[in-house]
C-alpha cells in the first residue's frame, strides 16, 4: 500500500502543483499577461503544438550535438587529466578560469565567428556541458586507492595496465553520474544561444512569442523545456544504472 | 650469509633532501628461502616501508636490496602482495578479481586466452582451499570482510609467487575470523612453501605463523631482535594458549616497549 502511494507520488504532486496554480490564478484575478493559468497554457500548447514541436526538435538536435561533442572532448580530456600528475597541474587552474566564464558571455563572440543559427547554440551546449565531465572522470582516476596500485605495480604493471583494469572502470560510474549534469546543462547551453542568437529553437519562440505579447505561449515554451529536460535526464540515470549496475548495489539495483 | 630476501645496510628517507623524515636506518634483514617472517615494531617504525623496499616499489637511499640473488632496481613481479585493505574491485567478481594478476604478469598474461580453463581450474581450486568454494561468482561486497580478506589472500597467491608480502593482513577482522585467517594462512604456506614476510601489530599473530619473528626499533627502524621460533608444524590453534607460547608473546612485548619508551 505504502509503496504504491510512493509510486503515484510524483504524478500527485505535479497534479497539486497545477490545481493550485489554477486556483490561485482564478482566486487572485490575475491577468493572463503576469501568470497564465495551466488550462490557458495547455490551450497554448495545442494551438502552437506545430512551431512548438519543429522549436522543439531544434532545440533537441543542438543540445544533442553540443552534448555528444562535450561527452567525447571530456572523456579524453579527463583521461589525460587524471592519467598525469603534469597536465593536471597545467591544466586545472585553466580549467577553473575557463569554468568561472559565463557562457552566456561567450555566445557574442561565437557569433563574429559563425553567425547566427545552430553552430553557436551546438558550441554553447559543448562548452558548459564539458567541465562536469572532465571533473569527473578525472576525479575516478585520481582516486585510486593507493594499495590498489601497490598490488599491481609490484606485479609489473605499466600505468597503461592500472588505468585500464582499474582506473577507466572505476571512473565510470563519476562518468555516468556526470552525464545527467551535464545533459541539463547543455540544456542550459543551448536555449541561452538560441535566445540571444538564433532564429529557431524554443528560446528563440519563447522571446517571439514574448515580443508579441503572447504570454501563453511563453508558458507553453517553458513547459516544452520541462518536458524535454525530464525526459533526457531520465534517459541518462536509465544509461547510468545499466551501464554501472555494480556501483548501485542494494535497493536501486535493476 | 645470503638468503633469498636479503636487506643489506638499508637507509631510507621520507619527503626527500636533508630535512626529510628518515625512516630506516642501517637496517639489516636476511630471509631465507621458503621461510615464515614477521616484522613487529612500534607503529611508524618503517614495517610497510619494508614491504614496498622489498618488492622494488620503492629505493633505499643507501644500501642494497636483493631478492632471489638479484639486485632488486624496480617492481619484482614474483611477488603478491595483500594488505589490511581487501582492495577488491566491485566491479569483477571474485572469481575475476583473484584472476586479476594473471592478466598483468608474464608469462601467464600470454597464455591466459588460450589456456583459460585450466587458469580458471587453478584459481577454483585456490579458492577452495582457503575455504570459498561456490563463491567466485558472488561479487566481493557480497562477501563478508574475512571471506573478502581470504580472496584478498588468493588474488596474492595466484600467479604463485615466489614472496609473498602481507602488511598486517587481518588487522581489520574480528578475534575469531583472525584466528581462522591463521589457520588458513598456516595451511596455504604449508602447502605451497612460499617465503612470506609478515608485517603486523598482532604479537600473538607474528609467533604463531612465522619461522622468525623480526623486532624493529622506533623510527629511524633497524633490527633490534631476532626471535627463532621453533613451534612444531603444522601448529594447532590451541599454541596460541599454552604457558610457552605466551612467555615467548611477553617476551617480545617487552622489547618493542622498550623501543617505544626509547624513542
């Protein structure tokens, strides 16, 4: 019974979210123009449903992409992180420095560079989706337990042989732990590009629909937002838990 | 005299230059082949440090180290090595995780594809006789802390190494898992004639498996003692209660309080 009470409780709770919304909106009058009612932005969401799926799908396909790349780039650049002592040294102050940039500050000069469009919401999505990555699987690396290596040196282990029975396994579960930070930020990435330079994708909708005073459809752009966000984020903790079963021992384990 | 482990003279500094921590000094160690050690001392005497100087993970800063008549000048790869830390990866299972060293040291990382099932017979049998038969496809944290510690003791012993290194291998077990770890270490060094050095804390531990019992000074750690131990094996359990194994355990905790006092 208990269990099944937790089951329904995220629908329940989302549900008591919008009844309350929409009773608040009804009790306070509030004009459509500050805080639309949930029924107005369904309503929104079923007469924009077209422009709000092809937005969508843009928007999608740049995350996407920016993620693939920043899954690539940070997996190899968190391997040579952690692989040797020199290049973190090197690297991680640069890391910090280039990590503490807004990236909404970076899109202007992605623009001089690409104009408009995709390229500059895929480049976002990579260059905020990376840093967790890198972080991550160095961390894995770095984190070895020290007897671990004694075992294997002793043995006659190369580095190579540590990192690959040991090091890259272990690092794995930071590596898909870091996968589902890294999808909502380039997200993230992605809906600052489009907003500021782009003439699609769903920010750039939302700032359309924004400048002709269709509040609704604002609304409805950030609900597509919530909804394509959950979906990718349980897609990663889905990857995450099959991939690293071992690391989700007890309760979680599929 | 030369033995199969032999420190000649040893002097080690932690941290490097002159202001360095000096950890051993003039230290003097002869084991022979085949022979049951054990190394007692105060703590932060140097007993690990012993461990790593003698399978080559580390160098003396004067000094020689041989093993098995060689000049030891980097890992030595015919020793296994277990320590206090099961260190078993959660992601192999046992079974895996004991086979872990043949994937590393020649000869058998060339052969282990093509003779797996013969590998996979050996390491079967290992674990059987430690007492973990039907469990090497359980998955380490499946297995309680003696059971894992006993793999531990199996992933040492696979690539049947000529040294066998524990660093106080049974430290973290319960009174009565340790006890059984002794048994089951007594029989396995019976059976297969390794020379194992032994370092621990347990007095009681270090008289009733070694040959030899090795007492270190406070740090900088040399030799103070050597201790002949001339129990008969195979030795019941029981030793460890009678009047003359007792005195030999009191007679060595009287040395290494005297080296604590000293330092």
């Amino acid at each position: 019974m208990n269990d099944k009470w937790i089951k329904a409780a995220p629908w329940l709770w989302t549900i008591g979210l919008f009844v309350i919304w929409q009773a608040a909106v009804a009790a306070l009058k509030l004009p459509v123009y500050i805080l639309p009612a949930p029924t107005d932005i369904f309503a929104s969401l079923i007469q924009y449903w077209h422009p709000i799926w092809k937005n969508s799908l843009q928007t999608l396909f740049t995350t996407l992409l920016g993620f693939g790349l920043a899954v690539v780039g940070g997996l190899l650049l968190g391997l040579a992180i952690g692989w040797s002592r020199a290049v973190y040294a090197g690297l991680y102050p640069l890391m910090i420095g280039f990590n503490s940039v807004p990236k909404v500050a970076v899109v202007p000069i992605l623009v001089i560079w690409f104009g408009i469009g995709t390229i500059p919401a895929v480049i976002t999505a990579f260059l905020i989706a990376f840093f967790p990555i890198v972080v991550n699987v160095a961390t894995g690396l770095a984190t070895i337990e020290p007897e671990m290596e004694d075992v294997l040196r002793a043995l006659g282990a190369k580095k190579l042989d540590i990192m690959l029975k040991v090091g890259i396994p272990r690092s794995m579960p930071y590596f898909f732990g870091s996968l589902k930070i890294a999808i909502t930020l380039a997200f993230v990435g992605s809906v600052i590009s489009e907003t500021v330079a782009a003439n699609s994708g769903i920010g750039h909708m939302m700032l359309a629909a924004q400048s002709q005073f269709n509040v609704p459809l604002v609304w409805a752009g950030l609900v597509a937002l919530a909804v394509l966000g959950i979906v990718m984020y349980a897609l990663m903790a889905w990857i995450e838990l099959r991939m690293t079963g071992w690391a989700h021992r007890g309760a979680n384990r599929p | 005299m030369s033995g199969f482990v032999d420190l000649r003279n040893i002097r080690l500094t932690y941290g490097g230059g002159p202001d360095g921590t000096l950890a051993l000094d003039g230290l003097d160690m002869t084991i022979r082949k085949g022979e049951f050690a054990a190394v007692v001392g105060p703590s932060g005497c140097g007993k690990s440090t012993l461990m790593k100087l003698a399978t080559g993970l580390m160098r003396p800063q004067s000094g020689t180290v041989e093993v098995a008549g060689k000049e030891v000048n980097g890992p030595v790869s015919i020793a296994g090595m277990a320590f206090q830390n099961p260190s078993m990866l959660p992601w192999r299972t046992t079974l895996q995780n004991v086979m872990l060293p043949l994937e590393i040291v020649q000869p058998h990382r060339r052969k282990l594809s093509k003779e797996r099932a013969a590998y996979l017979q050996k390491a079967e049998d290992l674990l059987s006789l430690v007492g973990l038969k039907g469990f090497g496809e359980k998955f380490p944290w499946q297995l309680s802390g003696g059971m894992q510690q006993r793999a531990n003791l199996c992933r040492a012993l696979i690539h049947d190494p000529a040294l066998l290194m524990l660093d106080e291998p049974f430290g973290a077990l319960d009174a009565f898992t340790r006890e059984e770890l002794w048994q089951v270490m007594r029989d396995l060094h019976a059976e297969k004639g390794f020379t194992t050095i032994l370092v621990t804390h347990d007095l009681r531990e270090a008289v009733y498996l070694a040959d030899r019992v090795f007492v270190m000074s406070a740090r900088p750690g040399r030799v103070i003692l050597e201790k002949q131990i001339t129990f008969p094996r195979p030795r019941p359990i029981d030793l460890t209660y009678e009047a003359d194994f007792n005195d030999i355990v009191h007679e060595l905790r009287g040395y290494i309080a005297e080296a604590r006092a000293a330092a």
